[in-house]
C-alpha cells in the first residue's frame, strides 16, 4: 500500500520492521540503450510490482555511487526509487528486493533487518567488479535521520542516510 512515512517516526519504523529501498533507474546512456524515457516506464514497473506485493512503500529520491568499484563508478544523485516497509513483517522483503533489483539490472538494493538502525547493500548483479558482489551484502552504516551523505534517501519528510 502506497503511504507516506513521517521522518521523525523513521528510526521506530527501521526498529520495527524489515526496510529496503529499491530503485528500477540506470544513468542513461545510449551505447546501452538506456533512455530517461526507459527509466520512467521500469520505474512504473517497479512501482506495480511493489503495490500488488504484501508491501508498504513510498516513492522516494536516492543518491548514491553507480558502477561502485570499477572505472565506469560514478555519483548519481536524484534517482527515482521506493522506500519499502514490511509492515506485516512477514521477513521475506530481503529476497523480494534483491529479486527486484535483479529484473531492473541493479548493482545492489539497500536492505535493512528490523530491530536494526544498520543498513546494508545487497549486490543483484554479476557485472564484472561491481560490488558488492551478487547474493554478497556491503555494511553501509547506521540510520542518520535529517541527513544527507554519499549514500541517501529523500521522502517527503526529508532525508536520511547512513554512515
């Protein structure tokens, strides 16, 4: 169900309930045949998907580094993506995101356990040197509400990172 999360409740939230943050974008690039056009409709994709799914989620901007850990890497900032809660916590979110982030060619989707302010990256990609590595996970750090680092999410209340 599509519903808006309050900033100031986000810690509670991670606490709580399974987290993952999943996007469906890549930087366009016409060698590839990725087009803004082609990232708007696997975004709307993405979207279908996560509402008929047994998720919460809210539509959401992210910034992070592409391609980490080869020479094409590079800072992306204002990618289209969705902040997903199993609210239900029925404990399959992990494997739902990294499916996910798989079909829309992802280097990795940002997951978090509940009981947990940690968030890690979970690698979807068997691309040559991405990491961390597909089915591999990378610590990102911990939840960092009202700020915006290297890594972050923007929702309608604000931002977040972690470090």
């Amino acid at each position: 169900m599509r519903t808006t999360f309050k900033l100031s409740e986000l810690e509670e939230l991670f606490k709580a309930h399974d987290i993952a943050i999943i996007s469906a974008e890549r930087t366009p690039d016409a060698k590839e045949g990725i087009t803004h056009a082609i990232n708007k409709k696997n975004t709307s994709s993405l979207e279908s998907l996560i509402k008929s799914s047994v998720y919460d989620y809210e539509p959401s901007i992210g910034g992070f580094v592409e391609n980490q850990g080869t020479e094409d890497e590079h800072p992306v900032d204002g990618e289209a993506s969705f902040l997903v809660v199993d609210v239900k916590n029925k404990g399959s979110l992990k494997n739902f995101a990294g499916r996910l982030g798989a079909k829309f060619n992802q280097d990795s989707v940002l997951v978090s356990s509940r009981e947990s302010l940690v968030a890690f990256l979970l690698g979807t990609t068997n691309r040559k040197g991405i990491t961390p590595a597909k089915g591999a996970t990378k610590k990102l750090g911990v939840l960092k509400v009202n700020s915006k680092g290297l890594f972050y999410t923007k929702i309608k209340s604000g931002y977040f990172t972690f470090s």
